[in-house]
C-alpha cells in the first residue's frame, strides 16, 4: 500500500515537472498562434479599416471570396500550386532517396550535398533565377537554347501566358522542396532492418522490387508527413510568386497571399483579407486531409 501511494506520488511529481517544462513552449504558441487564429476568425466576420470601431457582417466577406472574380481565382491559383508542386517535391524526392540509398558511400555524400542544395537558396534569389530563366523573347536562357538548337518553334513566354505561368511556378516550388523530402525519406530508409533486403535478395529480388515492395511501404508514414509539411509550404508560397510575375500579368498568377497583402495592406479592408485566410486555412485542411486518405495504409513494426 505505502509502495503504490509513494509510486503515485512519483508520478504526480513527474506530471507536474513535465507541464512546468511544457509551460513556455504553451506560451509561445498561445502568443503566435492561437490568439491570431481567433481574432483572425473573428475579423473575417467583420468589416474594418485597420482603425476605429468594427462592423460586424456576418457571411458578408465570404460571399464576397466567392463572387468576386480576381479572388476566386487567386484562391484557385493558390489550390493548383498547393498541388502540383506537392506531386513534384513528394515524387522526386523519394526518387531522388532511392538513387542515395542505392549509391551511398562518399559519392552518396556529394550527391546529397548537391541534391539537397536548392531546399537551402532562399526563394527570392531562385525567383531571380529563374525569372532569367524563363524571360520572354531571345533574352531568356531556355529560349535562347532552344534557339540555338533549332527549336525556335518551342520557344515561349513562359511567365506571360496563363497556359504556362502556373505551371512554371509550381514545378519551381515542388524542385526546390524535393531535397527536403529526400532526406526525410532517405533517413527513414536507413532505419529500415537489413534483414529485411538479405531475406529479399535470397528470393532473387532485384532493387526495383525491394523498392515497391519493402521501402515505399516502410516509409509511407514519413511520405505522408512530408505530404502535410510540402502542401502548407506550398499555399503559402509568396515570395518566389513575388519575385517572378507579382501576381501579374493580369493577375493570371495571383496567389491567395498576395492577395491578403493587397486587401488588408493597400485597400485596408482587414475583415475580407481575413475571410481569404479562412478560406485558404481550410483548402489547405481539406487537401492535407485527403492526400493523407490517400496514403493510408497499414502500420509496420520492425
């Protein structure tokens, strides 16, 4: 009996130092997160210029998210390279983890050292890139090349045409976050037991087979975490979109971001920029959500 109470007071002891631990870390994300969150709930129900009293408008500032054309469709902007550049990042890393796991040794390390390199350039410096990249006319590095290699009828306004400007967009943002998805696949494969491959290899599997039916298994739970990580970082691209188009020409690339900046910061219209941000806040929920559904699958223990 004096055993479990001095057993029971041990434990409360533990509890109480934990959340004493805990305290500062509930704190933060008190301050930066949950206070934003809410009063950003609040202000998209209702009208205010950044000064003097607030008008509550009930559904007001969302109808108008989805009446009005330029919103919508930056929203819709926003959705396609959620998408897009999540496939990109998500497919090419693990593609790139596999080429690691098979190489390995010290060319393994100098090829993820290159490989994880674009994830560590800052995304105004790759805007700055790749804008000379894709300029329009012969001042373009990929329409001079196609120039000079006879393929002049190949040649494009990447950045000027809506057929194209997203898409370029999106496969830059989906290359730069493909390193950080390789070396998070690429640990989990390394926890991987070997046993695992020699059992295989005794039945003659080649390395294509160990990968489709060992690895990409055992490291769905990790891809289904970069899923998440890669789709927030990707509705939240604003400065690469900046840097290259400004959302422009025509808003054909405007973004949901850009979008918040222009309503809250120019028009001072606080309470329909933060209805885009619901508005974005659940796309991305809902996204997340279904990519995970997708990657279900069962648990391993090994």
């Amino acid at each position: 009996m004096k055993n479990r109470k001095k057993q029971s007071g041990v434990n409360r002891k533990v509890v109480i130092a934990g959340l004493f631990f805990m305290l500062p870390a509930f704190v933060v994300i008190l301050i930066t997160i949950l206070i934003p969150l809410i009063w950003n709930i609040y202000l998209s129900f209702c009208d205010w210029k950044g000064g003097g009293s607030i008008s509550f408008v009930g559904m007001q500032n969302y109808i108008q998210s989805f009446t009005t054309t330029a919103t919508r469709d930056a929203i819709l902007h926003s959705v396609f390279i959620g998408i897009i550049s999540t496939l990109v990042s998500v497919v090419l890393g693990v593609l790139l983890a596999l080429a690691l796991y098979r190489i390995q040794g010290r060319l393994g390390g100098v090829a993820r050292v290159i490989f994880y390199s674009p994830s560590m350039m800052p995304m105004t410096v790759l805007g700055l890139l790749f804008t000379f990249i894709f300029a329009a006319s012969d001042k373009g590095l990929l329409n001079a090349l196609l120039g000079a290699m006879g393929m002049g009828t190949l040649q494009h306004a990447w950045l000027s045409d809506k057929g194209t400007v997203l898409w370029v967009i999106a496969m830059i943002q989906g290359w730069r976050a493909s390193g950080t998805i390789m070396m998070l696949s690429y640990t989990a494969m390394l926890n991987i037991p070997h046993s695992l491959f020699e059992s295989a290899e005794l039945e003659g599997c080649n390395f294509r087979k160990k990968a489709c039916h060992i690895i990409l298994p055992l490291i769905k739970p990790t891809v289904r975490l970069a899923l998440s990580m890669t789709l927030v970082w990707a509705f939240k691209t604003y400065d690469l979109v900046w840097t290259m188009t400004k959302g422009g020409p025509a808003n054909m690339s405007m973004t949901a971001p850009i979008m918040m900046i222009k309503t809250g910061f120019s028009y001072n219209q606080y309470g329909y920029a933060a209805a885009i941000g619901m508005i974005s806040t659940v796309l991305i929920g809902i996204c997340i959500l279904s990519g995970r559904f997708i990657l279900r699958g069962e648990s391993y223990e090994y």
